[in-house]
DNA sequence: CTCCTTTATAAGTTCACACTTATATTAATC
DNA sequence: GATTAATATAAGTGTGAACTTATAAAGGAG
C-alpha cells in the first residue's frame, strides 16, 4: 500500500477538506475560507494540506483562470478501500459490511457489551494480567 | 468520525501490525518479534503501537496466562470503511469498485496519462497557473 | 517464596510535520 | 506595463509522536 493515502486521511483537517469536497467541487480559496472558519488555519497551511492530498492521489486540479477547482479522486478512495477490504475478506465478512446500516447496527451492538474488552481504561497501572479494576 | 481509526491506519508499523493479524491471531511477543526484524524497533515501542490500535477499535485482546493474543476487530475497519463509502457514494461509484481488479486498472489508467494532472513536480516552482514546465 | 517469562508503563530524547510570516508566480484588469 | 487577485513555495519555529532504556506488574515454575 503506497501508505501515503492513510497517511494523508490521518489528519483531521485533511479529511474535513474531502468531505467539504465530497459536497462538490471548491477553488482553493473556498476551502482556504472554510477551514480558517472551522480550524483558525491560514492559507498557506491549506495550500499545503492540498498538496499532501494531491500527492496521496485524493483529490484532483483543475486551473481555470487563476483558479485552482478542487475536487475528490475516487483513485486514492479506492486504494484505501481495497486495502481495507482485504481484511473484510479474510474475516468472511460479506461486502455489504459497508453498507452503513449494517456495520452501525454491528458496531453498536458490540460496544453495547464492551465490558468484558479493553479500550481506554481510567487512569490505573494495567500490566500483563490486565484483570481490569 | 472518531479520527483515531484513520490516525492509527496512518502509520507504516501498525498498518504490518494489522497485516499480520490478519493471518491470525497473535501474542503481543509474537508480534513484537516480527517488527523488530522488520522495522528493527524494540518491545515497548511495539506495545506502543498495540495501545493505540487498542484505542482506536482496531484490534481485540485476550488474556491467556501471562499472554495476551492479539486479533483484528473489524469493528474499527468497519469504521473507517463507512466513512470512505460516503464517498464512494456520493460520487455514484458502484460498490463493485473495491474490487481490487476494477480499481487497480482504472488507477492505472488514470496514472498513465497523468501528463496533465499533477503530482509530485520535479523540483521547480510551480505557481498559481502550474503549467508545468 | 523466589525466579523467570511476558507484557505494559515511565521518563526522556529526537525528529517529522503542521503551522506561521514573507514572497514568488501567474492570470486578469485597468 | 502596473496593479490586483488567487494560489503556491520558502524558510523558520514549536509541538506531538515514535522511539529509546529502565522498570513495574502479574502469571507460572521451581
């Protein structure tokens, strides 16, 4: 995996520009506007997080005038995708895992009884056994 | 989205953490032995790495003795699957598009005339206009 | 109980990366 | 051609995160 997708998703304005480009196309500026409202950023940092996306293959350019229009790449989507899926298919977990009803509906029931797992515990000392609390 | 899932994909390590597990279930030693020939880094840091995946949904344990096994929770994946769907959705791509055949050829395609996109220029200045060249 | 094994945490260091300000580059307008 | 608008790059700074070594905690074996 040219990891350089994931990488690009790990960051939480990157992803706030796909999904303000999931609701179609934007100049840079637009977006520039949007995350200085949403994260107090300036322009250049935009225009660089525009970049890393670019060269994760998640959004494409196009120059119109002095404009430059943003929009999603479904290619990097992909990629992360096919990634993912591998392990859906190792587990026998049936494609329409993604389908967002589905995987709610399993994720919820899950944490319902997360009692017996582990994730985040208060603020204890928790070595090897880990017989929490 | 809970931003830890794409944050933890986001590095090299534990996405081959979660590649491993993804052959099967493994002790936190088993693992650790397997990154250190492989990225050549020590027991803690991978226990490190094994917290934040914990954190982030992505893998299970289980306590066996002074063991602890580790496993793939698809709970996380599943995750981040959704929220890559939304894509996927918005921009009409069938769901056949995961299948790694399609997606790969026409990332591949889309990369051989690469000409007029841009993606990682050579070392030059590239303003506004970027005319490459 | 003592010792070994297994794994997690503590504390500290280092480096990448996200940000800043300043500036370069191009297109459009006057 | 000068000016303005839009966007990218340059250069520098600070913080987080990934690593290190040292150690704690717990189970199993003697």
């Amino acid at each position: 995996m040219s990891g350089e997708v994931f990488d690009a998703l790990g960051d939480p304005v990157r992803r706030r520009v796909l999904e303000l480009l999931g609701e179609g196309e934007r100049p840079a500026g637009a977006i520039a506007a949007a995350l200085r409202d949403r994260f107090g950023i300036s322009q250049p940092a935009v225009s660089q997080h525009l970049r890393v996306l670019r060269e994760a293959g998640l959004v494409t350019v196009r120059t119109e005038g002095t404009r430059r229009i943003y929009g999603v790449d479904t290619d990097g989507l992909a990629l992360a995708q096919e990634w993912l899926a591998r392990f859906a298919d190792a587990f026998a977990q049936p494609l329409d895992a993604l389908e967002t009803e589905l995987a709610r509906g399993r994720r919820e029931r899950r944490l319902a009884d997360a009692a017996d797992r582990e994730r985040r515990p208060p603020v204890q000392r928790r070595p090897p056994g880990a017989a929490a609390g």
